[in-house]
C-alpha cells in the first residue's frame, strides 16, 4: 500500500509517531477485548472484511470459547484467546475494547510492536490530560496522548489516516458532534443542550438491574443527571470547531442520557441556543454543504427514526429551526454499537490502511 | 344537575372547599368514547371504584360488542353503546374521551342536562379562544370555553371541586407542569426546553406505521418537531405560575416529542435556564416544600424510571442543578395512560364528588 | 374465625397437622424472600390486602434496603429484614419465596411455630420423596412432605382450607393441569406433550444471558429439552385425576419449556391425544362443567393472548378439537408471576383463612 | 451460464418448461410486490447481490414513492412502479411477492415472457389442486401447476434449477420440514405435533390488532387452532419424504401457531412419536448425514435461540430423544422473513442462475 506508506513518510516529520504501512496482502488485524459487545462486533465486522485479515481475538474472560458461540449471529468461528503479542504474531492493526485505564497499558503494548490501534475506551479521547484526570483519575499513559487522534472520521480523517492510536468516540459524542458540527464551525452555535437516548445495548454485556428484561422493558431511564462522562469529549471537539469560526469562549454543554427498551439505536436531540436567529433555508445550506460529501452522513427532510439506520454506519441528520422559541433543533440518529463504536472502528481502519472508506461497511 | 350551580354558589364565600357531596347512592357516570385506551382505562377505573356508578361505554366505533371482549384485560363487562342521552337516564358525571373537535358538541349536549364532564380532549384546554384556533381551527363551542378548568388537579384543585367542566391536560403538559410548576411559582425560570418521551399507547388505537410493532419496536421515533400542539397549553399553565411570582414577560417553551418503544411510560425531561443560580438545596426544599402535601406527586432523590409509575396515577419528579452549565434539569416521570390521561380524570372526579382523592386509584 | 377453626376439627382426624386459626383482627403475615420476583409481589399483593396484616419481609440479600426502592411500583414501604423468628413477634401466616432445598429448613422453623406456610418452593409439592430425590437431591425435610397439601386451589381447595403446608404450584403445571384437568378427570387423557412459553420474568431476578434485554428480546429461547423438572409435578396430578376416572397406567408427559421475550405472561399449549373421538360440543360442556363456579378460570370461545390476562389471578381456557389430527388442543393462559405464583399464594391464603377467595385480587 | 443451458436441456424431455438461460451480463430480476416485507427483504437483498440486477420493484400501493423512503434500513433506492410488464425490459427472472390468488395471474404473465418465477404465495406450493381447492378456494392459474417446484432449496435442490416456477415454502413449512426431514426421510415419524412461533413480522405490514405494539407487546397469542393453512403443505411434503422410505399411510399434522413480541424470528418445535424408539446417537448420526454439506442447515448441540439465526438464511436444528415419553423433539429456528421467505427466495434464485448458493446471502 504505497499510499499509507507515503502518508507515513509525510507525517513522521510533523505528527505523533510514524504508522506502520502493512506488508503485501491484507493487513493482520487483531481485536482485543472481542467478549464485549463492541469488540464482538468489531471482530464481525472485520472477519467479513474483504481487506482485513482478523488474526486473533482476545478477551480477559471466556478464553477457550469460541467467539461464535458467544455471540452465534456474528458467526466468527475463532477461540478467544488471552492476549499474547508474543504469540499472535506479526500485527498491522488492533482494535483495543477494553474498559478505559485497562484499555491503556494494552494500547502502550500494542504501539510497542508497531501495531496501529484503534482504541475504544476513553483514554485517548481528550486531548486534555487535565480533563482526563478529573473525569478518570490517574491516565495510565499520558505520554501517548500526543500521539492520538480523535476518530471521528467525519471530522479528523486526515489526520486519523496516519495515526499510530485513534480514540474512537463514544457514541454519544459521535451522534451529538456530527449533529451540532456544521452549526458550530459557522461559530452558530451559543449554547446547547443534548438529550440522548439509546438502546440497552449501550450498556453493554453488563448483567444487572439495568439490563435485566423485567426491568429494562416498559421502562425509560434517566441516568446520570448533571454529570455525564461524554460532556468533556464533547466540549473539547465543539471547541475546536467554534475556534475555527472565531470563538474564544467556552461553552458547558448540558448533556443528558437515557437507556429505553430496544437493542441496538441511539439518538441525539440538539437543542441549540443560536448566536443569531437562523432560519431553515441557512440550516439545508449548512447541512447540505457539511455533509455532501460524507458517505456515512445523510442529512435528511424528516426526523430520524434510529431504525433508520439500525445495523448500518450511517448517521442521520435532521435540522430545524424553531420560530417559536428561537432556537435550533438538530437530531442525530446512529446505532450506537455501529457507528456510534464498532463499524465507526472499521471506518477508521479503512481510513487508516488507504482502503475504501465503505469497504466492509456497506 | 343544579347541584352544580349550588356548589358555585355555597363556595364562592370561602374558597375551594365544601364541594357538594352527591344524592344518595352513587353518582352516575358515563363514559363516552369508550372503545379509544384513554376511554376505556377510565371505564376501567370507574367500573372498579367503589364510589362511582358506572351507568354506559358508549363509542363511535364498535357499537354492540362488549368492552371486556375489546380490552380483556380491563375486564368491563358492559356492551358498547351509541351515545344516547335520552336512552341513558339520569347521569351524575360523564368523562369525554372523543378527539379534538368532536368533543365540544359532546360537552355541550351533556352540560344541557347538567352532567358535569372531565373532557380529555384538547378543547377546552386552553383559556385563549385565539391560542385554541390557531393551532386546533374554529372552536366548536366557544361559549362553554367559561365555564372549563384546567384539570391539572395538582394546580387547580379547588376549582376544580365545583366546575362544571373539567378540562383534562394532556399526559406532556401533565409530567412537565408538576415538573416545572414549584420552578415557575417561585419566579425561577428564564427559559426552558422540554425532551419528552412517551410509549406508543400514547399513539391511541391507531393502526399505521408508528403503531406496528415491526417498525414500532427497536425505534427511537421524534416527531412533529417544532410544531407540538402541546406547546402553548404548556405555556399557558406556565405563565399563570410565573404570573404569580411577578413574570410578565412571555416564555416561549421548546417542546419535543418522541415515541419509544414500550406500552406506558413517560417521561418530560425539563431544562431550565433559571433566572438566578440555584443550588441542589434550595431546589430540594422547593419541590418538598411544593409536594409535600400531595397524595400523587412524589420528589425523588435519583432519576426516576418511568416503569416506577406504570399503571399507576403518581407522578415521580427529580430536580437537579447542574453546575457546569448552570442549568436545572427537572425529571418528570408518569404512566401517560393513567396520571396523563385516565387515572387523573378519576382523580377530578373524586375531587368533583367531593370524595376522598385517591379513592378507587390506590 | 370460627369456619377455619371448625375446619381445623373436621380435619383434626384425618390430614396432615391441624392448622392454627387466627387470633382476633387480621392475620399476621411475613414473606420471606421478598427480594425476589415472586416474594416481592407476594408482599404487595398482601400489603394491601384488606385482611391480612404484612408485618415483615425478609431477604437473605438487600438487607436494610426498602422493599418500595428495590421493587418501586409495589409500594411496600417496608425494609427488607434478615428472617428472625424470635424477632418478628407471632405469626398467623407465611410466604416462603426461596429456592428449593433452602425452603424445607425455613418451613420447618415456621411450622414449629404454628405459623402456616404457603410455599413457593417445589420442596413441597410431590407426594412422592422417591420423585422429588431424583429431581433435586435430598429432602431437607422429609417428614413434614405429609403436612404437605398441593396449592392447585381449583384441584385442593378444601385440604388447603386447613393444611398447616401449601406447596404452591410451579407456573408452568398451574397453566397446564387447569387447561387439563377436565379432560383428565373424564378420563380422556391417553397422551400429552405440553409446549409452554413464558416471559422473561420467569427466570426471576437472575442477572445473566437469559435476561439481559440485548440477549433475551429478540429471541424465542427454548430450554431444558426434554429434562424439565415440572414434568413430575405435572403427572403426579394428572395421575390423581386419571385415577379418579379409573386409570391406572401411568403417563409419560412431554413438557417442552420457552422464553419469549415479554415481562409477565405464560402459555401453556396441551396437545392431547384422547382416550376416544372427542368432538367440540363434548369439549364445550366438560369444560364448562368444570369450571363454572370457579372466579378465577374462565373458558373462553377464542384463543386467549396472555395480554388479557397478565396481572390478575386469572387463568383463561380454550379448548378445541382438531377433526384432522383426532388429538384436542388445549390453550390455557396466565401470568406466570400472578395465578401462576404470587397471587395464586395469596388466594390459597385467603381459602386457608375463610376469607372470600377473591379479596385482595380483583 | 452455459451450465444453466445444459441444465435446461436435461430437463427439456422430462419436466415442464424450459427455462431461459439469461445472456450474458447479470440476470434482470424484477420484484412485484415490493410494499410487503416480503418482497421489499427481497429487493434488498437483490439490490446489494453481486451477481443480479435488480432492474425494478412494483407495487399495488405506494406507487411513485422510493422504497428506501417507505424501507429506510433496506437502502433500495428505487420508484415503486405499477406493474407493467412492456415498460420494464427484458426480464430473466421476478420474485412475487402477491398475496395469494393474486400472485397466479402474475406468474402466468411473467411465464408468458419467459421469465422465471419464485412465487412466494401458496399457489403454487401444492402439487394437488383438490388441497389447494380445500383451503383457498378456485385456483386461478391451475394449468401452471406442472410447471412448479417446490422451493424448499434443500430438499428440491435439483429440480430448482431449473424450474420455471419456484414455489417459495411458507415459513412454517420450512422450519418445519427441516427439522423432520431426517426423520421421516428415514421412516420414522408415525405422528408429529408441531408447535411454532414467530415474530411480528410474521403478520406482515398489516395495521390492526396482532400488529399494533401496545397490543402485540407484552402478549403471546396463539391464532388458527385447528385450521391452519399451512398444514397441508407440510402434510405434501413430508408424505414425499416418507415415501422414499416406504411408508404409504398418511400422516395427519397438528400444527398450532403463535406470534411472540419480537420482530424476526420463528422456532418451530416438533413432537415427534416415532415408528421405534430412538436414541440420541442415532439422531446425532441421521441429522449430520442429512445437513453434512448443506451451506444453511446447522445441526447444533443446544437448543436454538432464534436471535442466534436471526438476519440470516440460516436455519439451526437441534433433534433430542425424550427418555421418559419415548418421543423426539425436534427444535428448528430460523428468521421468518430470511430463511423463511425472502433470503430463501435468493438461495433458489442462485440455484436457478447455477450461482454459487450462498451468493449474496453471507
């Protein structure tokens, strides 16, 4: 893959560290961490890529299982293994779903061998160390932090395509910030606050109140009120948007989750606070122009059912302006084991090694 | 029903008070519009209350079939009839569940024989002749416009105990007024924004694709965006409360709506731009300070589900200041069908009959 | 109440030991389990029962923590205690909601003091200590199995007036048995194989794969394939009834057990092969016969959904003969956590205690 | 395709029409019917097939709309046309996706222009005209009779090829009949019972009571007792394979459905009573050999949840010997719009077109 090579070639002078272009054939993918939902369905995703060659999954319980017998309808017919990067074998890339601060050290470990990694924790997600801290505690590798990119590939593509370490975002972020993104680079937007929503699969292959049937179903949860994790990620990638436009403020995003009884789906209400009145002929230019280009964003006529994009990468985007109260409303629908995590992943590893954005995705 | 007239009268020196008990035995009810949920849970509640005569379920639709055949589980075993005043005797009470529009002239016939009504359609919600036809078209019967009380029992209660016409909330304005309502009565809030979630009862037996279970269920559905009829009956109820601590500028409130998939449920999340900072403590002794009192409003200390309340008439509220963005969130949550809809028009009723208010809804 | 002392004479003679009447006022009741699916409905099915007296509910986890926090829509405002006889003051009544093997122990300390137990355990419910001990290992406590009445109420209504032990039945053969016992005390039952489905809630409050929301919906789940422990139960009572009409052979009953992924709610499908040609008309009246003074099983005409049951005592019937096959079909309908359990115990304590069989469940 | 050709030309002397080989370049597949969930599953998996092209989808309704606006997730972005057979083209092949008696005429036309068929309504699944005439009613286009193969692909695969007509099996019959194909294949079903359930989407897109969420949620509903339609064809069929082996009495079927709360997804079970007793390891033995080399038939060492095939046209079976009753059960899952209609109509369609069978469907 010259390209990747060159990419390499040009970044090493100015970025974090240089990125391995892989050798002749598919690029050796690893996927650590595959017993949870999202490295399950990275594993998937990347054992029927056409271009990815998934070497070996890992996970810290269940090894010995098959991955397929964890999860039938992935059908990934490979043993979990404890991770070994002695064994494993050459690496090009790896996919990291651990829990923030274990998903570090692996990261460290994998960067070691050269291995390009996408990471689906926390740990690399904030730019700010400081900020990491007060949501985390102690970062366990803080001198890798210069070396990540934030992945949202709609936003830092460039920049991810060259990446030793990529912090996928969270979901509710990647929602949210594809859904306020065009606002706040046009320094629209004044104040915000998000009302997010999404499926029980948010809360991952945890067995506990929140996920038990009889108690998940029939219900509507609210949790987390007023201190909500996501807020400084999303702070952080608003901030370099509204900078672009001029902004030298800081804006406290009010952020608020939800669990409801379906699956797999997430949706983002953005209720923005304009920093003038904005009409909905601005708005369709504004989204129209952003998203063009993008094969993962459609920006659509409608509100967005999360069905809609159910099991895809897609993100959709409807805007609106409110006459009544002034204020804006975007609404961002993913699914947030897709997009919102694991296909979003794999965007990223396309990315990374040159391939076809869509490739594996469509 | 001169009684009516009387209880008008007796009340006008001291306030809410003595409402008149009823004549020997029962009052009479009839419920018209039966065969909708909202109609056939109240049929449900008064066929169950021990105070209360259930005397007809009339419907639209469905005439000769047995409610209990339509709704097993409610359990009516009474035959739909045609609405027939002069067939149905003497009537005590009669709750309307008929859609907007076709109400008033329902109303009307049954306020000429001096049946006080609980209406649960929108048209005599709003106060403002000009609000209604702006959103709802020419209003059927504007005359008894007068003569109708907001039927949030939390906040007009003793007007309620001797009007005539009991304008029944809708299940948003329900959750997100005894959401806001303590916030509003002591001047507090500067603006609002309102995300509500609600089950798909709360589309009624209506047969389309927000209904179907195959495109219903695992979707996350927002709707009517910046366009919600349940807006200014919202705004209406506000502004009293805000009046009544010297507001006299106008709030226009941001309200939207989504439909999530599970049976009953809802919940108004509230975001609350306040007029002055307000800490966790001042707001906890606000809202028990406003609550405490009532026997259907109950002031958490975690963020309720909605599953807490299902087929229950409370409404669970959570006040939270947010201090990052200064913002308070209030969390409101209620089953639609029951405190939204039909267990509360059982509660003005108990108030209308002077009788105990929970009675018939423990 | 003189009728329950009167049956405690009448029974002195010939049953198991004499139960103890209550003393002036309502009888005084504990659960014990209240943490789990069936003890915490038993607790606030008897919370607000007009005449019994809920004086405790214990747990062997959750200790200190409120029963209306764990279980929110029950209500019971009481704390969850760790079972102290000595503590608890005297007791007319209990409900004991632990596992089999844990429960015998805990009968045992409440027979010693007088206390009748509605038992929702299966270490009770086979006659037979040969069956149980193939099924479940030893008997904790072997020699109280003769005090032992089974809790089928429509079956053992009378032993049950004044058994000192009622061993509740399992769901799946209290759906079955009501839906066979016609057919078998006619004699008519040559063959059956049961395929029953139940909600999720069925699993209890247990935190695994089979109720985790991402895992169960979506999903038909069946289980223990041809190894059910209800089967034992099962024909031990069909035995009874066959050997009423004359048989003496034993039947072999398939029973084939499923999760569906709904809360509450149970289906059992009896396929019958008939001793003889059994027509429709022979069906309509057996049933009918049956079933007619029962309040709480109702033949109905059409196939009953478990919807129109769910949350009452109430089991629904339906009966139809297959003119191809030659074989009957049974449906029967109930809520595995009410008549199937929980309220199901509470009416067995209302026939314990000479109260009308249906207060505190309509 | 010369393979096609040839195989055209083996046939010619022996079975009903020849069907045309297409010309070079892919296949031109219309699907009429494409509003249904059926027919819009099929367009979809068509649209995103390598090897077809599919070159229109019409419907009944819904005309002039795009179907990826009426079917979001299924990303077809097509017209839905009327259909006209002049206007479309050159047509190698069409799905029809009909209601029945409805779908012959189409057929007939389709085969008028030498396209081949996969019909997926009932008219043409039986071979006898009086069955079909017992359950439906006249059949429209009895002369096509001849012309039709039974699609179930596993058991017809042959003749599928180069049929004119496929009749696509119903999703009971397929789950059914290869979870007893082995057996009766082998003589060894005297008498079966098969009890089924399937999601929802089973109904179709149908707005009335068994679809509407608030009703078809939290339910399990048996429907058509004694009566089902899909009976006979099970009954056809696997007289056929009991044949093979000699049998030549008949074999009335009990088949009882049921739809559960969930989208996609169908378990059949089968009580099977055999000629002699059976054992495990036999079964084991018998269910290898028959699916040993079948791309989409998994024998399975644990019973299947339906989610494990759901999305796929996969189906699990998993065969156990009851000690106790002597019977067999037999469980088989698959996802009733996949396998059971749609991804099945794919699989015969590669069969017809000598594609690679799991082209398109991985």
């Amino acid at each position: 893959m010259s390209c990747v090579a060159e990419l390499a070639t040009t970044r090493a002078a100015d970025g974090p560290a240089p990125a391995q272009a892989f050798a002749a054939g598919s690029p050796r993918v690893l996927v650590a961490g595959a017993t949870g939902f999202a490295g399950a369905l990275a594993a998937h995703l990347l054992w029927r890529h056409p271009r990815f060659e998934l070497v070996a999954v890992t996970g810290r319980s269940e090894v010995g299982r098959r991955l397929d017998d964890l999860y039938p309808r992935y059908r990934v017919p490979l043993q979990i293994e404890q991770l070994d990067l002695d064994a494993v074998g050459p690496l090009d890339a790896a996919v990291v779903a651990y829990p923030h601060a274990a998903a570090a050290p692996a990261v460290a470990a994998l960067r070691d061998r050269d291995a390009r990694v996408v990471d689906l924790s926390a740990d690399f997600r904030l730019a700010s160390l400081a900020t990491y801290e007060r949501w985390y505690g102690r970062h366990p590798q803080p001198a890798l932090l210069a070396e990540a990119v934030y992945g949202l590939t709609e936003l830092h593509r460039a920049a991810i395509a060259d990446a030793g370490i990529v912090a996928n975002p969270g979901c509710y972020p990647t929602a949210s910030l594809l859904g306020l993104a065009p606002l706040a680079r046009a320094g629209l937007v004044a104040d915000v606050v998000i009302d997010a929503k999404q499926g029980i699969s948010g809360a991952g292959r945890t067995f506990d109140e929140t996920t038990h049937q009889s108690m998940a179903g029939e219900n509507i949860l609210p949790y987390k009120v007023a201190e909500h994790r996501h807020t400084p990620e999303i702070e952080e990638q608003l901030q370099l948007l509204r900078a672009a436009a001029g902004a030298s403020d800081e804006l406290a995003v009010l952020f608020q989750a939800h669990l409801v009884p379906l699956d797999q789906g997430e949706l983002a209400d953005c209720y923005v606070t304009t920093t003038r009145r904005v009409e909905d002929a601005e708005l369709a230019e504004l989204y129209a122009a952003a998203y063009a280009d993008e094969p993962f964003v459609e920006v659509v006529g409608a509100p967005p059912g999360t069905r809609d994009v159910q099991e895809t990468n897609y993100c959709r985007v409807f805007a609106k302006a409110d006459a009544h109260s002034g204020k804006v409303v975007v609404l961002s629908a993913i699914d947030n084991l897709w997009k919102g995590t694991s296909s979003q992943a794999v965007q990223n590893l396309n990315v990374m090694f040159a391939l076809p954005e869509a490739e594996g995705l469509a």
